[in-house]
C-alpha cells in the first residue's frame, strides 16, 4: 500500500479556498491576517495533522533548528541532569536536541559527530569521551565553521567556548574535608590522567596533602574510575585498606563500589574508613551510609553550554571571543566522612 503524501499548505489553501500566502502568514500569526481566519486556518491544520516540511524550511532558512550533542553515556546522572538543563533551554528557544552517545569510544564519537554534521546541525555540544585523546575531526568541522561547545571535558587544543567545573577545587576541598576528620593515609581512585577533569581532581588531591605537610604516595592513587575497575581491583583495594583511613573517588559511582567492597571485607564507613564522592546523584543517598559527595551542577552547566551557543548561532559572523565558564563545586557532607 503506497503511504499517502503529506499534506501541504497548497492543499489547505485549495481545500479552505484562499491563497497559499494566507495560509502561510496565518500559520505564522502574521498580524495582517484576521483573527476569524487564522482560527479557520489552524483548526483545520489540526484536524488534517498538518506538519510543515522542516527538511524544506531548513534549506530556505540555511538553518535546520537542531543542536547536536555527543555525550559519553546517558545512563550517568551528570549528564542526564546535564542533558535536561539543554533541552529546557533549546526547546523554549525553537530548536530540537539530537543526542548521541560515545561509549566512551573515540571511534564512535567521531561517527556520532560525522553523523551530525551529515543531519546539517546548527551546531554541537559536546562531552569527550575518556579514550580520545586525538582532536582532528573535531579541529576540522571547528575550522569549518560549525558552532562547538565544551563541557565538563574539554578539548585543549581548540580555541572555543567551554563550560567547566573547578575540578582542582572539587579534588582538594574533597580531600581537605577527610583531612578534617583526622584522616591521613587517603586512597585515591582515580580517572584517566590524559582528561582535565581527572588531572584537575588528582592535583587537587595533591595540593591539600601538601598544604597539610603529609606526602603524596603513589601506592595511593589508582587508576580506577568505574564499578567494573573498583570490582577488578577488589584484593588490591582490600590489601590497602589495613593502611589506609580515607578514600577519594573520582565519581559517586566508583565511591560507592568502593564503600561495597568495604563493608564486604569487614571494614565499617566512615568509622574505619571514610569515603568521599564526586558528582551528587541519586544514588548518594540510596548508599547506607549516605554518601558525602561534591556537587556538580549538571543542570545549570547543561543550560549554560546552550546559552554560549546560541550567542553563536544568533549572531552568526560575529567576531565573539571564546569564553569559559567555571562552576565551582560544593561538598555535600552526609554519612559516609
């Protein structure tokens, strides 16, 4: 059976019997257009289930309303709560959100973002994922002139707008705060050093050891920034525990995989060992105990990366110097240190 053909403002105009140019102007609330027509014209728009033709309206405008984003997993908290923060502000701006998802896959990411391009987006988001450590389609669809945006990690060798979190800050107010409660040997579970966020969070680890005159101890940091590496590394972490009295995760999840192979092996949170977070999802507060985490602010950083794009995307040509906005983190003290 042959699908019919969508519906035009042709055939509204020949079925209603008035020109197309009112159609379109009375779809548009055009004031020329009276009030008594334009309810004619749209409640019969409705009752047909007219849509206007966006692939034709993108070619005459050389705009397609539509705002690519590459982010490495939905599933995290971060950047679901990060993800609703765009869409509220794109939708009440007229433009549609196309999300993609690295897998934290550098092969996949640049499918994703040649995908998008391919869709003639008006610009893009993006989150790196934690294996790309090569910029190069990036830089070319950058120099192409395509609108991109950073957040959370960021590309370092372009020169565009990015929406950050202190991760130095977070990383040392995390540690100055298990310091506080005597805490003196603090494992550190790391993320891959090549990301800025996971540098900024492990220098910031370092500085408040050195501002307590304690020494930095490589035995203490782990590469370790999931459940599945907190579960691979489980006899390891259980060998250190005897010696350690903090631990510092690089996000909620490996914080509270950390906490379960803890209790697990007899060690009791925070009285033997206390556990700080980063990120403050959900789940800080389904762990027992609580988590004590630093709040990132996925929601407000999710908005303000639209924000900084369409100041792009409205002014298209002008010469608008490359900003970065820094969220600084909070601790959320809970249970758990």
């Amino acid at each position: 059976m042959t699908k019919p053909a969508p519906l035009t403002i042709k055939d509204i105009a020949r079925n209603l019997g008035v020109s197309v140019s009112t159609v379109s102007r009375a779809l548009k609330d055009h004031p020329d257009i009276s009030p008594e027509t334009k309810l004619m014209i749209k409640t019969y728009a409705e009752q047909v289930n007219y849509r206007p033709n966006v692939l034709a309206l993108s070619l005459r405008r050389q705009k397609s309303y539509t705002i690519g984003l590459i982010i490495p997993a939905i599933v995290h908290h971060y950047f679901s709560s990060v993800i609703s923060g765009m869409e509220e502000l794109a939708y009440k701006e007229g433009y549609n959100l196309i999300i993609c998802q690295s897998n934290e896959n550098q092969h996949r990411e640049a499918i994703n973002l040649q995908t998008l391009i391919d869709h003639r987006v008006d610009g893009i988001l993006v989150s790196l994922s934690k294996t790309t450590q090569t910029f190069d389609p990036f830089i070319e669809a950058f120099e192409s002139g395509l609108p991109i945006v950073f957040f959370d990690r960021i590309c370092p060798d372009i020169e565009t707008d990015r929406i950050v979190t202190d991760d130095f800050h977070g990383g040392r107010i995390a540690t100055e705060h298990l310091l506080k409660r005597g805490c003196k040997n603090i494992l550190h579970l790391a993320a891959p050093q090549h990301l800025i966020i996971g540098k900024g969070r492990y220098e910031g680890y370092c500085e408040a050891l050195k501002n307590k005159g304690l020494p930095i101890k490589e035995e203490l940091t782990l590469k370790c920034d999931t459940p599945e590496e907190v579960m691979a590394l489980e006899k390891h972490i259980i060998d250190l525990a005897p010696r350690i009295d903090g631990v510092f995760a690089v996000n909620d999840s490996t914080a509270i995989a950390a906490i379960q192979v803890l209790q697990k092996a007899g060690f009791r949170v925070p009285d033997d060992i206390a556990v700080v977070g980063f990120g403050d999802g959900p789940n800080a507060k389904i762990i027992h105990p609580e988590l004590t985490t630093v709040v990132q602010k996925g929601y407000e950083m999710g908005r303000a990366s639209v924000r900084l794009l369409l100041q792009r995307l409205n002014n298209p040509g002008a010469a608008i110097s490359p900003q970065t906005i820094t969220f600084k983190p909070v601790m959320k003290v809970r249970e758990s240190a």
